[in-house]
C-alpha cells in the first residue's frame, strides 16, 4: 500500500500571521483538521459551518491547546443560497482581506433529495452553493491576490463506484433519470474540478489561483448517508485502514499544500490528489499536481458551459 503524500514540513512551520481564510465545513473532518493547522501558523481563519454551535466547540476546544491564530465562527449553510449570500456579505463587511477560500464542506451518496432552492442535493451543496460563495467573494479575494481558492473534489470526480463522472447540461437535477446516488456525487464532484478550472482562466493575470484536490479516502463522516459512522471508527477501522483509509490529518495535506505551495502559483486550474482510486490505476498514488484520468475534467467547453448555467441557477447575471 502506497503511503500517503504529505506536505513538506517548512510549509506547516511557516508563519500566517496576517492572513485570512475561510474554510467550509470547519466544524469537522479534514475541515476541521484544516482549521486547526491554519490557526497554528498564526492565520485568521473563518470557520463556516451550518452549526455554528459546534464550530463554537471546536473553536473552545483549540482554544483550551493552546493554538494560536484567530478562529471565527460564521454560520453557512451552502444548501440554501439566502445563508451563502448572507454569510457573503456579512465576511465583506467585516473582513478587508482573505487570502485563501476553502471549498470542504460537502455530502456524499445521499438519497434523493432538493436543497432549500430546489437543486439537487449533491450538485447543490457541493457545487452551487461553494460556486456562488466564491463569485461572492471574488473582489475581496482580487484586492487581497496572492490568493487562492481550493475547491475539495474527489477521485470519485472520475468513477464512482462504477459511475463515470460526467455533467449531464439536460438533467442536471435528475428530474427525467432514475436517482443515482453515486452518480450524483461524481457528478458534483467534476463540477468541482471544472468550476476550478474555469475560474483559474478567468482570474489570469490577477493574482488568484484556483485549484481542486482530492482528499484521499478519509475517515471522516461523510460516510453517514451509507454507514454507521460509529462502525467506520471502530469494528471496521483495522480493516478500512488496510484498504486505504486514511486518518483526517494525512487527508488535509493536499489541501494544504494546494493553499500553502509556492510552486502551485504555476498549476492554476490544476487537480491535485492525494491517493486515491482512478479508472487508470497508475494515478492511484496520487500526484500533486495530477493530470485526471477522466477527459471530461479537461474539457474547456463543459467548464465554460457549467459557469454559464450555474451563474443562472444562482440568480447571478450572465
């Protein structure tokens, strides 16, 4: 079994004091994890969770180890977009900077299901949701460049669990084909990739780069839609680890190395992997960065076309 790829360690000792992040999803999982290590190298880091009650723990409880940094919470819930533009605006008005946005948070393999604007669930929470948080936050990004957007993709972006990743433009909310839960998860999870790709050529020349990564297989709770969570972390945990599971804090290390890297300023738009399962097994290993084996995630005119449809679906104009 392949180990890991981990962040080199002058990136993990360097110094943050003075920048801004916002991390979805940071109340958990490598969200958390992520959280936690931006706080220790002295950055400013919002944490943008739907509970803001259990950011608030997670908060007390770096707190009390003495982490240094600023955690902020904020709520957002990136299944309804009135909570994104909220969030938005309140971030805007409060903050003069962000130097780095982190695109975590997500579901994954959930049944049938809309979110409060009438998307489906995985496509909207994974994808709308982060994509209009980001145009949002688009200017404060710019005046604030060097800065980056990391959007947390998948392997599964290529093959689900059978189901090859593709954007069906006709239906994206499985309205006229039989509910696919992990058919809807690829699908989210190219838009990702796309999304990233698109906006890295839209933001050339200005200082934001923009990359997607895949995390690794992680225990985190994602998998609750499926598992019992408390079976994942204990009978079965030997078992999974041997299969390739990994633990939070090896699963945040693409996206800090995508956040952190000087060498990622010359891969703006690219995918970023941490082990993982492809329908070319020799991208198993992972690679940062790492060219998909998926020809969808290089199609220019599919990210083009997915920025157009879901400025729309986001009630942004065209």
């Amino acid at each position: 079994m392949p180990k890991p790829l981990l962040c080199p360690p002058d990136l993990l000792s360097r110094d943050l004091s003075g920048k801004t992040f916002v991390v979805t999803g940071g109340n958990s999982g490598i969200g958390l994890t992520t959280v936690g290590q931006l706080a220790r190298q002295g950055a400013h880091v919002v944490l943008a969770c739907r509970r803001p009650a259990e950011g608030e723990r997670a908060r007390a409880e770096f707190v009390a180890a003495g982490v240094g940094g600023v955690i902020e919470v904020m709520e957002l819930d990136l299944a309804n977009l009135a909570s994104v533009r909220s969030f938005a605006g309140a971030f805007v008005a409060g903050h003069k900077s962000l130097h780095g946005l982190v695109n975590n948070a997500g579901v994954m393999n959930t049944p049938a299901g809309k979110t409060k604007d009438g998307f489906e669930t995985q496509l909207g929470t994974n994808h709308l949701g982060h994509f209009l948080l980001t145009e949002l936050l688009l200017g404060v990004l710019q005046t604030s460049a060097p800065a980056r957007v990391v959007n947390v993709s998948s392997c599964f972006h290529d093959v689900a669990n059978g189901r090859k990743g593709a954007i069906d433009f006709d239906d994206l909310h499985f309205e006229q084909r039989k509910y696919d839960g992990w058919e809807a998860y690829a699908q989210s999870k190219l838009a990702n990739v796309l999304h990233a790709r698109e906006l890295a050529a839209r933001m050339a020349g200005t200082g934001v780069t923009a990359v997607s990564v895949h995390p690794g297989w992680v225990r985190t709770n994602l998998v609750r839609s499926f598992m019992p969570v408390w079976l994942q972390n204990t009978v079965l945990r030997p078992f999974l680890r041997m299969s390739g599971m990994i633990e939070p804090w090896e699963g945040t290390q693409s996206t800090l190395f995508a956040l952190l890297s000087p060498e990622v300023t010359e891969h703006s738009g690219a995918f970023f992997s941490q082990l993982g399962v492809y329908r070319d097994k020799s991208a198993n290993g992972g690679g940062w960065p790492l060219r998909s084996p998926n020809p969808n995630a290089h199609d220019d005119a599919s990210a083009l076309r997915l920025t157009a449809v879901s400025r729309k679906l986001v009630g942004l104009e065209a």
